[in-house]
C-alpha cells in the first residue's frame, strides 16, 4: 500500500501508517476520525485518463490505484458502481435546466450508493483475515454490509434501529445476517456496535468510524467526472446523514484536483431533512454541532449526532461548499417528480438531494445553464410505505368496461 502516505486525524493532526491504527486516533478517541493521505506523484504513475480509457473493468475497481487496498487483493465479486449518469430530457424541461443529470445509484448490488463503501470494507476486512465482521445502519449501509459479506462467505452481526424498514431488514435476514433490532435510535445502535465490535473481535464498518469508507464513497465522484469526460460540473447536490457520502464526493473531486485531471472543484450542496440538520445548523452557524431529535421520513438521513460531522464541516470550510434543508412534502414531491419525469425510483433519502436542487432552483442558488449532478443515492424500493405515501392508492374497481370508463372520469383527482 505504497500508494498511502498517512492515516491523519482530522483533530489533532496526527498521522500514522495504516498498519498502526485500525480505525480512529488512540489520541483523540471516537471523534478523531483519520483520513487516507496519498501519494499522488505515485498514482499518477499507475492510472491516468488515457489508461482508464483502455481499462474494460466498468466498476469501482477501475480506481483501485486510487484506493486504500493491496494492489494484490483480490477483490469481491459483486459488481458495484459505473452507475448511470442520466440526462432525463423531461425532467430537465420540468425544471428548466439543460444540463442536468442524475446519478443512479439505486442500481448498485444492494440498491444504495453505500455498496462502494462495504466493497472496500469487506476488502479490507479480508486483508486482516477477520471471519466475522459488524456494523450499524439506519438500513442501507447494513444491508450492503451483509450482501457484500455473504459474498465472500464471512459472517455479518448487524445493528440496526427497530424502525428500520421492512425492505431493507428484509435484505439483511435474506443475506444470513445476524440482526439486532436496537430498541433506540440509530445513534444508540451506533454506540452498542462499537462496544460489540471491541468485545467480540468483530471487524467493524461503522461509518466515519472506519477510515475506508469514504474511500470507496469517493468513486462515486470519480466516475461522474470521467462520465462527463474529465470536465466537472458546476454543483453537485448530494443527500446528508452523517457526512459519510458528502465528504467521499469531497474526497474523489480533491483527488482528480490534485492528479491534475479536472481543472476546478464543482461546488458541493448537502442537503439534510429539516427534521434531522444538525451538520446544517453547525455549518450555518458556525456553531458546535449540537445532537438533535431526528424526526424524518427519509429514514436513511435520519441521524442525530452526524458521525462525520468534523471532517464534513472542515471540507464545507474548504471547498466553499453549501448545506441546505427541505421538508418531507419536499422530500415526496421530488419522489414523484423524478418518478414522473425520469423513471427513476428513489428512496425519501435516495431523493433529498433533488428537493434541494429544486428549492436551491427556486431561491436562485443554481442558474439554469449550470451542469448540476444529482446524486440519486438509493433505490425507492426499500421504503415502499414511505412512498406510497406521496401517492394515492385507488380503490379497488369492478372488473367491467363501464366501471373503467367512470374511473377515467375521475382518473384526474389521482394525480
Ligand atoms: C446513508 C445514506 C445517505 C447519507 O449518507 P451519509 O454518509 O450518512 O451522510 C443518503 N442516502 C441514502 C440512500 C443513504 O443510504
Ligand atoms: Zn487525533
């Protein structure tokens, strides 16, 4: 792993090797998250552009000279990320832009942009040898975890909030996890994981907690940038839990930044759930974040005490990027918008991101002629009550032609 220079810990900036520490700074305890260094002279050496167009892999592993892994490690079997980016020529019309695109990330192995993420977990996880590994999820980044570790035949313990959706609990028993259904929230489920992990040896994909992660989250903006050919675009809206994904989009732009293969930095929009913005309030504030209550339709984005909310912020600072909020009726509205004008099917969390492109639309914080991404990050069918919940489901109809011709009648108030 020549590729890295450090591990450093975005509070008190100390660095170590990646064989030394597994997951935050023994100095600083849980909040000293560490960051991969690397060494871009090196890479630059191993991967270019003009490598990556003769490259036939179309998956995350296309980067893997950019990733914290062995170059020998074999690497898992499901195939995760090269998502599509659309350019939904209604949607575009609907909301009046002409360069806007939607990053499908619903079409990852488990239906959510945080299969990136488990796939180099469970690398890493098969680099140390661990048989059992451990995390807790609101939902999606479990259910990634246990597929991406039935994959390779290790043993997944997963903790989740009880109110986690069906679907997605569902996955998790289907993939031969073993669940605990937390009475709490999710940022207590967070907690007793750790605890488990450190009692039972348990190899642990906590977000933000593990260093990796937002390593394999970055790819999702490598990939945007070499599907627009290596030119950025100008805004990036991207949904907000604990700041996992937000810095990963963060990361992969720094990383093309500093290779020399984009010439600017997009300005990067994190939208959180007004029920659920504590990385919003410290951000607008300038403020300490402080924990909150969450209380969200987008399960996904329902956190509390955002686990990455340092390293989120300091990017924010950095890269002059923005956070915003919407509301649920925001939330269900771009469901139905993107479902209507695109076919594409995302989850409350998976849509956030558009909620915010159209308020930002609407308080002109994006022009029209902008190149903006939006980052669909999971799939609508994990959460079919919230959805069904942005619709009307008609009641049943007799089966004859005349009842058919009397629904069409109304078929408008079905809107
Ligand atoms: C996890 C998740 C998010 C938020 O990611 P964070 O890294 O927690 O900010 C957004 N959308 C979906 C669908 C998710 O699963
Ligand atoms: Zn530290």
């Amino acid at each position: 792993m020549d590729q890295i220079k450090a591990l450093k810990c975005v509070l008190c900036g100390k660095e170590y090797s990646p064989g030394e520490v597994e997951y935050t700074c023994p100095a600083c305890g849980p909040e000293g998250i560490l960051e991969v260094l690397y060494d871009y002279e090196l890479i630059s050496r191993r991967i270019s552009p003009r490598s990556l167009k003769e490259d036939p892999d179309f998956s995350i592993w296309r980067y893997k000279p950019l990733l914290p892994v062995r170059e020998d490690s074999p690497i898992p079997p499901l195939h995760v990320g090269w998502t599509p980016l659309y350019r939904p020529r209604l949607l575009n019309e609907k909301l009046g832009f002409s360069h806007l695109f939607i990053k499908d990330e619903g079409r990852n192995p488990t239906a959510s942009l945080k299969d990136r993420a488990s796939a180099v977990g469970i690398v890493k996880a098969l680099e140390k040898g661990a048989r059992e590994v451990t995390c807790a999820s609101t939902g999606n980044a479990a259910s990634s975890w246990a597929g991406a570790a039935a994959s390779v035949g290790l043993k997944s313990y997963i903790f989740v909030p009880q109110t986690a959706p069906r679907a997605k609990l569902a996955q998790l028993l289907i993939f031969g996890a073993t669940i605990f259904p937390v009475k709490g929230s999710y940022d207590q489920a967070f907690d007793l994981c750790i605890q488990a992990s450190s009692r039972f040896g348990w190899y642990n994909r906590n977000t933000a907690f593990n260093p990796y992660l937002v390593e394999g989250k970055k790819t999702v903006a490598l990939e945007i940038a070499e599907q627009l050919a290596w030119k950025a675009p100008d805004k990036v809206f991207v949904s907000v839990g604990d700041g996992c994904i937000l810095s990963g989009v963060f990361k992969g732009f720094a990383d093309l930044l500093n290779l020399g293969w984009i010439d600017r930095f997009p300005q990067i929009i994190g939208v959180q759930a007004e029920g659920a913005s504590p990385l919003y309030r410290a951000w607008k504030e300038g403020k300490p974040f402080e924990p909150v209550e969450p209380v969200t339709i987008a399960d996904s984005i329902s956190v509390g005490i955002p686990r990455n909310r340092v390293m989120a912020l300091r990017d924010l600072k950095t890269w002059k990027g923005l956070m915003m909020t919407v509301t649920d009726d925001e939330i269900l509205e771009a469901m139905r918008v993107l479902g209507r004008q695109s076919g594409v099917f995302g989850e409350p969390a998976g849509v956030a991101s558009l909620a915010g492109l159209i308020k930002a639309s609407k308080e002109g914080i994006v022009q029209k002629e902008e190149a903006v991404v939006v980052i669909i990050s999971g799939n609508g069918l994990k959460d079919i009550s919230s959805a069904l919940k942005a619709v009307r489901m008609p009641e049943p109809i007799e089966p004859s032609l005349s009842s058919v011709e009397e629904y069409l009648k109304k078929a408008t108030s079905f809107q």
